[in-house]
C-alpha cells in the first residue's frame, strides 16, 4: 500500500528510538527474537530426486 505524501525515512526511525530511550526502555540484545509477519518453515532437501 502507498500513501501520498508519505516518505520512509531514518528520521522517524530515530525519532520513535528517542521516545523509548527518554522512557528506558530497552532491549536485552542477548535474549531479543525478531518478530516477523509469518512463521519460517525450514524444509531438508528430498532424498527422492536423483
């Protein structure tokens, strides 16, 4: 989806990055996990194919 006017940009990254240090709170980068939108399915190769 596209919205008119709006540009991605590193400044509102920073910006929200500013919110949640003025805040404290932060992330313990030893135990973080990603979040994504849907679940990894890792498959092994098939041993059939020759």
């Amino acid at each position: 989806m596209f919205v008119d006017g709006v540009l991605p940009n590193a400044r509102a990254i920073g910006e929200l990055a500013l919110v949640k240090y003025e805040q404290a709170k932060f992330e313990d980068v030893a135990y973080y996990e990603p979040f994504y939108l849907k679940d990894v399915y890792i498959t092994s190769a098939s041993k059939s194919a020759k």
